[in-house]
C-alpha cells in the first residue's frame, strides 16, 4: 500500500527530524542542553517518518536540541521497527544507520551524471518528509513556544494527529500501484 514508481518494494518511508523553538531557560544547564547551533536558539526536536503518501507513521518527541538526528532515531527505535529488507529513506546525517537509504556521496568523475540524477530522485522522495515538517512545525503556536515542556508535548501530539486526519482526508501525494490505498 505504501509504494512509488521509484521504490516499488522494500521501502516504508522517509525520516526526518525537526526543532521547536522555545523561550530561553532559566536555568543555564538546561539552556546548554537545548541549545542548537544549527538554530541558534534553545528548541526541542521531534522525529517524523512519513509514508509515501504523506501520512505520518511514526512520530516521537521531544528530544532535546543538542541531541544528533542519530541519537534520535537509536533512541527511539522501539517506536519504528524495521524486518530485513525494509529500508527508510533519509538525508545524509543518517547514513550510518542500517536500512537507512541516503544520498550517494558525489565523486569527482560522475561523468555521466548518475549519481546526481540518483540523488535527485531520492531528494524528490524525501521532500516529502519536509512538507510534513512544515505542516507541524509552522503551526502558529510552536512560532516561538512559551510554557512547559509537558505542555509542549500535549500541544504537538494534539497536532501531530489532527496533521494526519488532515493529511489522510486530503491526500498531497498520489498512490502508486494496483491496489486499494483509501479503504
């Protein structure tokens, strides 16, 4: 049910995380802790995987911002099992994790330019996993998020379910293959 022109078999998704920025913390060693230099601000992160028709299959948080997309998804893998053969599509920060799929390093003599349509076609796919961010992490409230942690994570799973009823009525990505994706 979950398959593309691309990766008929064998693949379930695309992973991703994203931050939320937060007020700064009153207390320093927290501050350091949530600290993203990618961001430049405290944030807490969350990880989605998304199918590839754009619904949300796996979703975990909140991860403090200095913890690595990969510390993420060790941590969390309980919530996204995977049988042998089944890979997830991912961009470079996850490549060294097994049934991690992501881009080809670029030689120097891609003279043909394979590796670079290669990586198109997967970049394409992965998208997916961003347009999925975007409709969580945009949403007004999580702009710049003022209130407790334990608030923050009600409000995000809140959101995080009423994105995939969405998502799930209004399908963003169209099925592939013979078989009953809507039933």
């Amino acid at each position: 049910m979950n398959h593309a022109p691309h990766f008929p078999t064998r693949f379930t998704g695309m992973a991703d995380t994203f931050p939320v920025k937060t007020e700064e913390p009153t207390d320093l060693e927290v501050g350091q802790v949530l600290f993203s230099v990618k961001d430049g601000s405290p944030v807490w992160k969350y990880l989605l995987v998304v199918s590839f028709l754009g619904h949300i299959i796996c979703f975990a948080g909140p991860f403090p911002g200095t913890m690595s997309d990969k510390e993420i998804w060790e941590a969390t893998a309980a919530l996204h099992p995977l049988v042998p053969g089944e890979w997830i599509i991912a961009d470079g920060v996850f490549k060294s994790i097994p049934q991690m799929f992501t881009p080809h390093p670029m030689p120097e003599d891609d003279e043909t330019g394979r590796l670079i349509r290669w990586n198109n076609i997967l970049a394409h796919y992965r998208a997916r996993v961003e347009h999925i961010n975007r409709v969580v992490k945009y949403h007004r409230m999580f702009q710049s998020f003022r209130s407790d942690v334990s608030v923050l994570e009600a409000a995000m799973k809140i959101t995080v379910h009423l994105s995939n009823i969405e998502l799930q009525r209004f399908p963003r990505y169209w099925p592939y293959g013979p078989w009953s994706h809507f039933d």
